[in-house]
C-alpha cells in the first residue's frame, strides 16, 4: 500500500507517520500493493481527528475518527475501516472485474459473515415542490429532519440540503 500522509495544524512527525503505516498497512492483507491510502491528521484544540481515503474502482473507502490522542485516533480509524470491507464486501467487489480491481485474491475470495445486510424498511413517495435552497432549510427545520430533498426552482434539478455540525447547511447538487 502507498500512503499520502497530510498534516493539517500538526507536524507528520516520523512516529505518527509510521504509527499511520503500520496500523492502517495492516489493511494490506485486503489490497494490492498499488493501492493508495490518503490520510489526513488534523488538530483543533483537544480533537485529534485522522481522515482516511482509499479510491477503489470506482468506489471510495472512507472513514474519520476523533479523539483527544492521535494515537487513538489512528488505531479506531484502521478497525472502522475493516468493518466496512468486511461488511460490505459483496458491494464492494464485483466478481467479474475482481482481476482489474485494488482488491486481493484472497480478500475476493474470502466469505465474510455479513454482520448485518442493508435492509430498506420504510418507503416514502412525495411530490417535490420547486422551491429555493434557503427555503428547503426552513422546511427541513419544521420537519424536524437532518436532510430534505428537493426541486431547486433556480436550477431545476433535485438537490438535497442537509444539516451539519455546529448548526450550518449543506447543498447537495448533481454535476451533470
């Protein structure tokens, strides 16, 4: 595996960054030596967040986690990560492309016990009404909700707003 090691408000020391490749190197039982793994150390105040990314195939492996310890950070951030691709191995892997992938042999062929299948449990159907993305906030805010999807009246697309931390918004729009 090939690691992009960035520091954002701390210095990638050479103990953090062999912390980083050997814990999260341990997922090289899953990919192919020429699988990049992009990761980010950030500090801001007591919070000690690592970002991981892992581009395959089309598909991205991602995951963050935060603590008041680098250390910690890096060590929850690799066992997310194995939970994803055990879990969601069969979303991950196509097995006619298996040989063109960033996945191993063994990883591809190993059954892993699905701890939990993706199950829809409730479906809705609504008429989404044209409408501005400020506007689509305040709807979401009455629902209640953390996300309203709607017709964007300036582009015509559907958009999704969503809330996020330390009470902002988000836009989601479709590059077409």
């Amino acid at each position: 595996m090939k690691f992009t090691i960035v520091g954002k408000n701390i210095e990638v020391t050479p103990g953090l960054r062999s912390a980083v490749e050997d814990k999260i190197g341990k997922l090289e039982k899953y990919f192919t030596p020429d699988t990049n793994a992009n990761v980010t150390l950030n500090v801001d105040k007591e919070r000690h967040k690592i970002e991981v990314t892992i581009p395959v195939k089309g598909k991205i492996i991602r995951a963050e986690q935060i603590s008041n310890d680098m250390y910690v950070s890096i060590d929850l951030v690799e066992e997310v990560i194995e939970r994803q691709l055990k879990k969601y191995k069969s979303k991950l892997v196509d097995k006619q492309q298996a040989e063109a992938s960033n996945f191993k042999k063994e990883y591809i062929e190993t059954d892993y016990m699905d701890e939990e299948d993706i199950r829809i449990e409730r479906m809705k159907k609504f008429d989404p009404k044209p409408m501005y993305a400020e506007d689509a906030c305040v709807q979401m805010e009455l629902l209640g909700h953390n996300f309203f999807v709607f017709v964007n009246a300036d582009t015509d697309q559907v958009n999704v707003v969503y809330k996020r931390k330390g009470n902002t918004y988000g836009l989601i729009e479709p590059e077409m």
